[in-house]
C-alpha cells in the first residue's frame, strides 16, 4: 500500500515494543517528567522550523509566532501539548514514533535486569523522550503536520503503547504536532488545574518559546464554569519565553539550570556541574557548558551522537555539533551561541572555519577549568566525575598536547599512600609529597588494584618511604607513553630498566651494592646459561627487601597491558623477554648459590623464575612442569624424616 493512503495498523520495532513495555510497568516515581520531555520536544520542534525558515520563509504561513499550548481536561482525563513547530511527514511520524534511533539502545536493553525497581533506575539514566508519556497515559494520539504541507495531509497517530500503532490521514489547519494522553485512571490528578499547572511552570521555565494555559484568573464555581462555557478561553504565558543562556547568570536559579540541562541533554538526572559564559571582544558567544552526573551508555561508542547544540544568534542552528570541542570531552553538553559564524552555516564549513578553532580552543580550556575548579572547590563530587569520566580524560595528552599539563593535573590514581581503594590522589598533591631528593614521579603500571599493591616492586620504596603512583585502568601504559613529565618532574615506571633511585640511594646502599656485585658474579652467570633464552638478561637488584626474584621489563619494551591490549584487537605484538632480577640479600639465594647438585639448582631457577612471573600477575610458560619441580622438592621436604 502506499504510505499516503488511508488507515495502517503497524508493529513497534522490537527495541521500541521493549521501551513501552518497561514505560507502561515503570515504576519510575517521577511521572510528572512526561510533561518536560513533550514540551522538550515541542520546543525542539520550534527551533527546527525556525532555522527551516531561514531559508524558506513560506513555511512560517503567517504564523509566526512560535509557541506552545497545553490544555486539559478534568472529565476526560486528557491533556494536549500544541506546538506550531515543523511537524512531521507521514513517513517521520513511523519512523520518528515507531523506533528508537538514540544510540546506546541496544546497550541500555542489555543492561536490564528484569528487577522493576532497578531497571526504573535505568529509564531514568537512559531518558525515553516521547514514550514517557506512557507513564502516565493508557493511550496517545499525535495529531501532526509538517510545515509547507497541505491541510488535509496531516497525520493522526494512535497507540495504546502495546505491540502496535495506527497511522491515518486526517486533515489539520494549523501546522505543527498535537499530542493528546489520555491519562490512567490512576494518574487522572494530573489534568487538575493547579497541578498541573505548576508541573508545567517549573518545565517551562527555561524554554525560549512562550508556554501557553489557559488564564487561570477566576476560582472555579459551577457559575463561572458555565461562564467559562459563553467567553472564549483566554491563553497566556506561564513562563518569560527568554532563552536561558541569554540571561545574566544572577538570574537564572540552580533548579532552571538543571533543568535546562534535562531539556538539552535528554538525561533525566541532574548535571554535576555547569559553567555559564559570555565572552566579549574579538570572538563573541555565549556558552553553557555542562558536566552530566554519569556516563551515559554509548559514551564508548565511536559513532555516537556528541558536541554542543549550536545557535548563531538565538537561531537553533544544529544538535551534536562535534567540532567545538575535542574527542576526550565528549561527555560534555551544553550550547554555543555565536554572533560570528554565518546563520546557513553547515557542518562542513565548520570543520574548516578558523572561527570555529579559536572558539574550540577556549571552550576547550574553558572546560578543563570548570574540571579543575570543581576538583579544587568540592572534591567528592569530583571523586564522582572520575569515576565516571576519568577513563575518558586519560585520551587527553595524546588527543591534546597543549593542554597536556593542565589535563594531567585533572588525574587520579590510588598511590602507595592513599588510604582506601578510590582513585583520589592527583599528581600535584604527590609532587607535593616527594622526599628530598626525590626528581622523579614513581609509578607502576598492573592488572588490578590487588597486583600493584602486592607487586614485589614496591618493596624497596615501601622500606624508603617513597610513594608509588600504582595504575591499573586498561588504558594506563598507554597513557603513560604520551607522557614524559609533570611540573618538570619525569615520570618512571619502577618496573621498568634498571632500578636508579638517585639522589635517594646513600652511600652505604651503594658500597653494599657493589659488594655483592662481585660476590655473585658467577651466580648470575650460572642462572643465565640455566634459563637460556627464557630471560633477556639476568642480573642483581635492589628494588626487593622480601622477595628472592623478580621480573622487570627493558625500558623500551611493550608492558603486559599494551600487549594484552593489542593480542585482544587482533595485532601482531613484538617480542621481548622479560630481565629476571635476584635479590642478593635473599637466603634462598645465598644457598642456590651452594648447590653443587646441577639438576636441583636447575629445579630451583624455574620455581623462582616461574614465582616472579606469578608475582607480576603473568602466566607460567608452562605449569605442569613448574608444579613437577615443585613437588619434587616439596617430596624432598616432607619425605626427611
Ligand atoms: P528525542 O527527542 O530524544 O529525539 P523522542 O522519542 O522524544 O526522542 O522523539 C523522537 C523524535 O520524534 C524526535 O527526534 C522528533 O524528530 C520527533 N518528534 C517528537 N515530538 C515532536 C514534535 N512535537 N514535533 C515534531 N517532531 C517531534
């Protein structure tokens, strides 16, 4: 059949069925926020006739005042959100209402545990836009249509939020999208005046388009609703119709902000953090930048809608523009209003406009210091952000060398001095902490929290009381190729080359060191011919108080996570073998180097060898044959006496 006939009953796609489905069973305790996402929406829609416009003024049919109006009523348990904006087609109401185009769908469905109160959570985090209005009503039209289209080509759809929905053609004066709820039995309050009203105020607040009611100026007695009947209702404003990033900051209050970011971002919860500015001079705008509370499902994913809702002069311009800010900030949202880019700009011209890279730079640094000041000013909410974005601004000294400093002092690791497992301790506080002496930031690079604090590195550090920085996210060896220093302070790796603790090491360390250089020479010599081409090198360490062994890494070779890293993506990983370390001080060494026997002491090399493989959470190159010496020697033991 074709599309512009007359009456289709048509099936929700399956990740849509699923939405609805979780809407109408929701327990989300919020319901009130269906009114924010429609009216979002009928605002959105203003905007986009508006920038339609300015190419094609016809579409405006002499009305051009763009508004929104919201009517109910209490007998019917309905309510109707009118907007005049750009309305929608036959094709883009199926297309628009019957599936889900958000990215991190799939994801967010994945996330679901079946538990009602845990996933009403998750719709929470996740945000659903128009089938919120499934919350609160059993059935839904939407009476629509597009600007510059005929009157009888409007569309009306209708769905009762199960499985399907019908589309037929209805006719409709006015241009724009009507959607009718009608409410729950449960939910039939919300079609009360005084209600109502005041849920739509506190969402009405920051939209730059006038919210119309009906003017509410008489008590209502059964006389004056028989008045009511004679007089034509009256409409007026219920909020200022000024877009918020265009008032001075004095004036807007923290609830408009958040919502506001509710209104832009699509997210139902409140941001962390926003940062309001006008800039004046060479460049002019206006930007409103803002840190949402958690990562939302498709932050990891490349194709992923991101950037800031672009205005040129109040005029919507374009959503998700990407080029005002770098890739490691993409968690950000907010608006730019320009007075200096053309208003038929397109996304094209904007990867190209030197403009647009001087206003990239400094909304770049202007983000950076919204993260530095709130580090400063309110550090468990910073705790916050670094859980969910820390991962995300570790891409940064790659992404942005310039700022590389300035990102640097945004990190947070856990260190051989922090008191619990969070990632709190930044790097200026551990510059602040170095011993005299001290010209280098220490830090160790493992597989988790566990092996880094367990890692027979530290040992000689802990006996000094130097603190290690201990890294163990999958992108930290990365990230630490891509940075050298920090306040002029190189960064070592302690797993890495020969351990070299300068200016820390005393005069007796040294003498000592030498000493058993000598004394066992031969020892060294004797384990390198017995483990052969297992080991890059043999030689004697300093770095361990407890352990007999240990492995470090050459100080250019791949460590185990870049290497783990790369196996999983399928590329080829280029040889290198570890240096096994010997503890002179140990016992056990002082007798392997007395083993006449040449098999036991071949026996004892690999069990040393293959426990520091273990130590560094490796694995055994070949465990039926570590734990065959093992037991032979352990057979020894327990078969004295
Ligand atoms: P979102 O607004 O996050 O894109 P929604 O589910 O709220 O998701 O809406 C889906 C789409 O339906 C919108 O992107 C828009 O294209 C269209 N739409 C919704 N409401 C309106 C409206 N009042 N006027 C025009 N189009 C609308």
């Amino acid at each position: 059949m074709t599309a512009s006939s007359g009456s289709e009953t048509l099936g929700f796609e399956t990740e849509a069925k699923q939405l609805l489905h979780l809407m109408i069973h929701s327990l989300y305790s919020n319901k009130e926020i269906f009114l924010r996402e429609l009216i979002s929406n009928a605002s959105d829609a203003a905007d986009k006739l508006r920038f339609e416009a300015l190419s094609q003024p016809d579409l405006l049919e002499n009305d051009s005042e763009l508004k929104v109006q919201i009517d109910f009523d209490e007998k019917k348990k309905t309510i109707s959100i009118a907007d005049n904006g750009i309305g929608m087609t036959r094709e883009e109401v199926i297309s628009n209402l019957g599936t889900i185009a958000k990215s991190g769908t799939a994801q967010f469905l994945e996330s679901l545990t079946g538990d009602q109160q845990k996933d009403s959570q998750l719709i929470g985090q996740f945000g659903v836009g128009f089938y919120s209005a499934f919350i609160v009503a059993d059935e839904v039209e939407v009476l629509t249509r597009k600007a510059g289209t005929p009157a009888d080509e409007a569309t009306l759809w209708k769905s009762k939020g199960e499985s399907e929905y019908t589309v037929e053609n209805e006719s409709k004066a006015e241009r724009g999208t009507t959607i009718t709820l009608h409410l729950k039995k449960d939910e039939k309050d919300f079609a009360e005046s005084f209600r109502l009203r005041s849920i739509v105020k506190k969402y009405a607040d920051h939209i730059s388009i006038p919210v119309l009611m009906e003017k509410q100026d008489f008590v209502e007695t059964e006389e004056n609703e028989k008045d009511k009947k004679k007089k034509e209702i009256e409409y007026e404003a219920i909020n200022d119709a000024k877009a918020l990033w265009t008032r001075s900051r004095t004036d807007v209050k923290d609830e408009e902000y958040k919502e506001f970011y509710k209104h832009i971002s699509h997210d139902f919860e409140d941001p962390l953090e926003w940062s309001h500015n006008k800039v004046e001079g060479k460049l002019e705008y206006t930007s409103l930048l803002y840190i949402p509370g958690r990562a939302p499902f498709d932050l990891w994913n490349r194709e992923a809608a991101r950037g800031l809702k672009l205005y040129v002069q109040r005029v919507f311009i374009m959503d998700d523009a990407e080029q005002f800010l770098p890739l490691y900030l993409r968690f950000m949202k907010g608006v730019v209003d320009s007075n200096d880019i053309s208003l038929n700009v397109s996304r094209e011209i904007l990867q190209k406009d030197p403009v647009i890279d001087s206003m990239r730079s400094a909304l770049t640094k202007r983000a950076l210091d919204m993260l530095a000041k709130l580090r400063k000013k309110d550090k468990e909410k910073y705790n916050e952000f670094w859980v969910q974005f820390g991962q995300t601004i570790k891409e940064g000294p790659a992404e942005d060398f310039g700022n590389k400093e300035k990102i640097a002092k945004l990190f947070q690791f856990t260190t051989t001095a922090s008191e619990n497992d969070l990632q709190e301790q930044g790097l200026e506080e551990y510059v602040s902490r170095m011993q005299d002496g001290q010209d280098k930031i220490y830090y160790l690079v493992a597989e988790s929290l566990k092996a880094a604090q367990n890692s027979p590195h530290l040992e000689i550090f802990k006996k000094k009381g130097i603190e290690v920085v201990l890294m163990y996210d999958r992108i930290d060896e990365w990230l630490m190729g891509h940075l050298n220093e920090f306040e002029g302070k190189q960064f070592q790796d302690i797993s890495r080359g020969e351990l070299d603790l300068g200016k820390l090491e005393d005069e007796e360390d040294k003498e000592q060191q030498e000493k058993s250089a000598k004394e066992f020479a031969d020892l060294v010599t004797r384990i390198k011919k017995n483990l052969g081409d297992k080991v890059k090198e043999v030689r004697l360490t300093h770095r361990l108080t407890d352990s007999a062994a240990c492995l470090a890494i050459d100080e250019h070779d791949m460590g185990a996570q870049m290497r783990k890293i790369m196996e999983a993506s399928g590329q080829a990983v280029p040889e290198s073998k570890p240096i096994f370390e010997i503890n002179p001080e140990h016992p056990l060494l002082v007798k392997l180097d007395k083993e006449a026997d040449e098999e036991r002491f071949g026996d004892l090399v690999a069990i040393l060898f293959g426990q520091a493989s273990l130590a560094e959470g490796g694995q055994l190159e070949d465990p039926g044959e570590f734990s065959a010496r093992l037991n032979k020697l352990l057979m020894e033991l327990t078969g004295k006496d």
